[in-house]
C-alpha cells in the first residue's frame, strides 16, 4: 500500500489537506469528517522506510507524547486526540493551533518587549505546572515548540491602552518523563535541545519539574534578547558550555533579568518555584512596554539563529571522563574540589612570584642610571677599595687583623730590670738665674721639687724643665 499523501483519508476520517512543516516528522493540516473540525495530524515513521535505531526511538516518543499529553487539562497544552498506526507509521491525531511559534514570531519581529515576553512566559508556566501536577516532566521547552497567537479576540481595532493577552500552547511532549514510566531513552545518550536543556538533563543525571523551570529562563532569554543565551556552534559544545560555563551577558537588560538570571542558576535547588516565578511575571507583564526601546533593539537585532532549537540526542561517550567524573560529585563534594584546585593555584602563583627578581624582572636604562649615582667607591691608605651603595658596603670582606700579643712578664723579671745599671746621656744644663733642673730615666730617677721634696716617677721618658730668667744675661761690654 503506497504511503500516504495530500489528499488521503486516513481510516476513512481523517483527511490529509497540507503539509505545515518538517523535521523529525511531518506535520500535516487536515480535516476531521466525523467531527467537521480541522485537525493537526503529525506523522512518525516507524516502518522499513526509517532508519532502524532511530525509528524504534521515533516511536517510543510518539506514544510517550500521546499518553502524557491525554493525561494533562490545560488550556496552554496542545491536545491530543487519537493515535493510529497505518502505512508503516504513527499517526497523532492533535489540536490544530492557527499560530505562528515564538521562534517565528522573534524571526519576523526582533526581541520582544518585556511585559509580552512576560505575558508568554506566564502562559509557558501555566501548562508545565499542569504538567507537573500530572508526574510529567517537559524536557524540551524552547521556542519552536511553544505556539503564540498574540491578538486571539481577532478585532480589527485594540486601543493603544489596552493589549490582549496573547494565547500560549506548548506542544511537543515527546521527550517528556512520565513519573510512572521508565525512560525511553538509549543508555548513554542525552535527548534535547542543547541550548535550552538544563545542565542536570546536559549530564545526564535524573531531571524534575526544576528542570522546565531551567527551559523556561532560557525561552524568556530568547524573546527579549532574540538569541538563546547558549550556543558554542555544535550540539556537544553547546551542551558542555550549559554545563560549566555561565549564559551569555544580556545586551537588553531590564526588569526580566532578575528572575531569568535566578531560572539560569545551574543548581536545580537554587532555581525559584513555580510560585516566585508567577509573581515575577506577573508584575512585569501589567507594566506598560518601553516601544521605543524594543522597537530599536528589534531593528538592531539580526535574525533569529536557527541552531540550538533542534531537540538532538546526544552520546554521553563523547564528554571527557573526567568531566563526567566531575558531574558526578555532589555538589558540596565539588564544591570542595574547586576550593582545593584554587588554593593550589594561588600556592603556585606565590611561588612564582617569590622566584622572580626583586626589581620585576628587566630593569631600564633610567633605572640603572639612578643606580650607578647611589654607587660611591673608596680607596684607602693601603691601597684597597670599598664600595657602597645607599650607604650599604658591597665590598669583599677582608679577613680581620689581630696585633700580636704584648709579652707578659712576672713581678720578679722586672725587679731584676729595675736592679740592672743604667746608662744615661748627661743632661744639658742651661745656666739661667735660679735654675732647676729635673731628669729623669728610664726606671727611677730623684726629682727635687720647689720646695726640696724628693719624688719618684716611673717610666717616663727624659725630659728637662728650665724656668726662664727673670732678667736677660748680660753679655758684656
């Protein structure tokens, strides 16, 4: 039986009226004779004509959207209807939702201002706490998948002052984890959109509510900058920079920031409730839009990239074993080896830095000039120099010199001097009136002071005192 087309009738109810996209699957517009609604039918390969591992996957997903999607009432999720198996393939059977997705519309118009990112954001949470409620878990929010038809009343003509609220649908379940399920997914590999994934989900580890709350703040990054806030060019890049690396600084910063940047926390406990979040929104979505900020950042912003928003596997054997080491620690654990991988850092810095010369390496020629004026050289009696600089001597110290010990002697060796005759050179007399002379030699000599009395003087050298003439000799006629 040949596949079905334009034009076909599936189980003689469903008529195929247009293709609306394609990818992963085919997305058609079509017509419910039954019910006399349109429809939107998504078709999933699962026969021969598929690749064999990727369509057994394929499938799996299918009719995992097909059951979360059946057990969640939300006005913000699109619903599913039915599911047939037919033509080698899966046949979803979905709301047909006449909106462009947030993707197209930020393409088309630039980043958004913040009270409409806002407002889009509310209707996003809306359908993951429903989901939650239910056990299920998203796993891929991001802006292809969320459907927004901004102007649902469809009256010609809104006063300036009033907006309607803009209708929201999250549509796409097909990586969900169903609480009461096992996980579809191949041991070892990762399914997502890298640059909306959260980093729990990036490593591989078990994924919760906290982890919508993750995609959410990526999608809300996404409509007020008009760029993911990841994206390193390839799947595993990407998904590596969402683990380690922090979301890129935002060029339109406003009220949003604070509470995108709290979603983007890469601890799943440190990430706001879904309660918090609402109360953000809630306040940002009621204030009126700065138009002329967003209309000049939206005709500054390029296009919209088309990376990041497709959902990838990825195989966990191409992260670095170290990394996945890593991921692995809890987090007071890596916490720890952070702390210790710091202190070894700044023991290696200091190190270096206590190697290093005291002048910080090369020196300048004023530096050297001021050196050599502190310089001041000395050349003494005995032919030798010194050298100082800034009083401090730089000269090679000379070893010190002793005088020789004077030779002792004992109280007898010089008795026996002293008894041992002397020879003296007779003393010169000068004849003057009343003279007095007074020598002495080398060991005891008399002396004969004014008055008569005899004195001793030991050891001093000769010497002789004359008193001057009152009067001048005469010399003769």
């Amino acid at each position: 039986m040949a596949a079905a087309g334009i034009g076909d009738v599936l189980i003689d109810r469903y008529e195929l009226l247009a293709e609306l996209g394609r990818g992963r699957s085919v997305v058609y517009r079509a017509r419910d004779h039954r019910l006399g609604r349109e429809v939107a039918i998504k078709k999933v390969e699962v026969g021969p004509v598929a690749d064999a591992p990727d369509s057994e996957q394929n499938l799996a997903r299918a009719r995992r959207e097909a059951r979360a999607t059946a057990r969640i009432t939300s006005p913000n999720v699109v619903a599913v209807y039915d599911v047939i198996e037919q033509d080698a393939a899966l046949w979803l059977i979905m709301e047909l939702v006449r909106a462009p997705s947030l993707a197209a519309i930020v393409a088309e118009r630039g980043p958004l201002d913040e009270p409409l990112a806002a407002a889009i954001g509310l209707g996003v949470l809306d359908a993951l706490v429903a989901a939650h409620a239910q056990g299920i878990v998203h796993r891929d929010v991001k802006p292809s998948n969320v459907l927004v038809e901004l102007d649902p009343t469809g009256a010609d003509e809104v006063p300036p002052d009033i907006r309607p609220e803009p209708l929201v649908k999250l549509a796409d379940f097909g990586v969900a984890a169903l609480r009461d399920e096992t996980t579809q997914t191949a041991p070892g590999a990762v399914i997502g959109s890298p640059s909306y994934m959260s980093p729990e989900q990036a490593s591989g580890k078990p994924v919760g509510p906290a982890s919508d709350m993750w995609g959410l703040g990526a999608l809300l990054y996404f409509a007020v900058e008009g760029e993911p806030p990841f994206d390193a060019g390839s799947a595993i890049a990407t998904a590596t920079a969402v683990v380690h690396e922090p979301p890129r600084p935002q060029q339109h910063p406003g009220r949003l920031s604070e509470i995108i940047g709290a979603l983007l926390t890469k601890d799943p406990d440190a990430r706001p409730d879904a309660a918090r979040v609402r109360a953000a929104l809630q306040a940002v979505a009621g204030a009126p839009a700065d138009t002329g900020a967003v209309a000049a950042a939206a005709a500054a912003a390029p296009a919209a990239p088309a990376g990041g928003d497709e959902t990838v596997v990825l195989r966990r054997e191409a992260r670095p074993a170290v990394a996945a080491r890593f991921d692995r620690l809890p987090p007071g654990a890596r916490r720890a080896a952070l702390a210790a991988a710091l202190a070894v850092v700044v023991l290696l810095v200091l190190g270096a830095a206590l190697l290093l010369p005291g002048d910080g390496g090369e020196r300048s020629p004023e530096a050297d000039v001021e050196r050599r004026d502190r310089v001041t050289t000395t050349t003494l009696l005995d032919g030798s120099t010194t050298t100082t600089v800034d009083d401090e001597d730089l000269s090679p110290r000379r070893p010190a010199t002793t005088e020789p010990e004077r030779p002792t002697t004992t109280r007898e060796e010089r008795e026996r001097s002293r008894s041992r005759p002397t020879t003296t050179a007779p003393p010169r007399t000068t004849t003057t009136e009343e003279p007095t002379t007074t020598t002495t030699d080398e060991d005891t000599t008399p002396t004969t002071d004014g008055d008569g009395t005899p004195t001793t003087t030991e050891g001093d050298p000769p010497t002789t005192t004359s008193t001057p003439p009152s009067t001048p000799p005469s010399t003769g006629a």
